[in-house]
C-alpha cells in the first residue's frame, strides 16, 4: 500500500502498522484521563458501543481531514444526541485529543513534525465545529 500524503491518514495507517486494535488502548487512555465517562456507558453491550463509536468517529475524522464527502458530519450530528448520554461538549471534543495522543503513543519517533501541526490543526477546527453546533443549539 501506498504511504498516504495526508499527515492524519498516515498516522492512522503507521499506528495500524504497529497495534490491531486501537480500541482498549483508546478507551483506557479516555477513562485514565476521565474516569466519569466509563459510567456513561451502559455496562450491557458497552463494548459493542464502544468499539462501533470509536470506528464511526475515525470515519469521521478521515472525511474531515480529506475529502469532506460528509462522514464528518456525524461530529455535528452527534453533540446533541450525547447531551442526552450525559456527556458534556467538552468532554466529547476532548475524545479526539485521546485518539491523537493515543496515535502518538503508538507510533512513537515516527510522529513526525508534520503530523504534529496537522492534528493540532485539526483538533482546533474540531473544536471550533462543536462550538458553533452548541451556539444554534441554544442561543
Ligand atoms: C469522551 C467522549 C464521549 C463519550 C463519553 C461518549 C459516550 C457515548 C455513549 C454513552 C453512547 C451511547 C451508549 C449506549 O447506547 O449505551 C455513545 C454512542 C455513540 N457515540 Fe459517543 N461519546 C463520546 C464521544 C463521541 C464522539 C466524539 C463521537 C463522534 C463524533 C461519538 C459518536 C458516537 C456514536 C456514533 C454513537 C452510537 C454508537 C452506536 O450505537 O453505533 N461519540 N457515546
């Protein structure tokens, strides 16, 4: 396979060179950092949830950071439904800060100065989204 000239895509694909599965490791990272979220999670199926959220939001941050066809949406789409999980916005944006430290991580001396100023890019815009999404959910 071809290595990726996007900065965020190829972090994606060397952490998937080196680990499986990002799931536990994202998930310990996320309730070492924030112990309230595990019991948003509804013990039964939590797993299932945890692991089809985590692929569903790395759908979206691929789109986001490449074509925009509109998988990115779902980061829009998503604020509102978790204010009904109890999950605060800051909480929710803060789970892709643990996806890209998670990357970081695994990848190691390869988490290049570009993919560095790439997340950090991203990560801004994605804050900015939520932001934007919670000021016309209440004025
Ligand atoms: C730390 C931050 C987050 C927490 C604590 C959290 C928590 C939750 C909870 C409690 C559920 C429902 C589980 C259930 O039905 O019992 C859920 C589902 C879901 N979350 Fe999150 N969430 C977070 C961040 C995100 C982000 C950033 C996205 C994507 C932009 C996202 C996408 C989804 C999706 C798509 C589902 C539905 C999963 C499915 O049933 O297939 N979540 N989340």
């Amino acid at each position: 396979m071809m290595a990726s000239s996007n900065p965020i895509e190829r972090s994606f694909e060397l952490a998937a060179e080196r680990c499986e599965d990002l799931t536990p490791l994202v998930y310990r990272r996320l309730f070492d950092a924030h112990p309230e979220a595990r019991t948003m999670f509804r013990t039964e199926g939590s797993e299932l949830v945890q692991g089809s959220m985590l692929a569903l939001t790395i759908d979206a941050i691929l789109d986001f950071a490449g074509e925009r066809t509109g998988h990115f949406r779902l980061i829009i789409s998503e604020v509102s439904s978790h204010d009904a999980y109890g999950t605060p916005n800051d909480l929710f944006v803060a789970f892709f800060g643990i996806i890209a430290q998670t990357l970081r991580d695994i990848i190691g001396a390869d988490w290049s100065d570009e993919i560095d100023a790439a997340w950090r890019t991203l990560l801004g815009e994605i804050e900015g989204l939520v932001a934007a999404q919670c000021e016309i959910a209440s004025p």
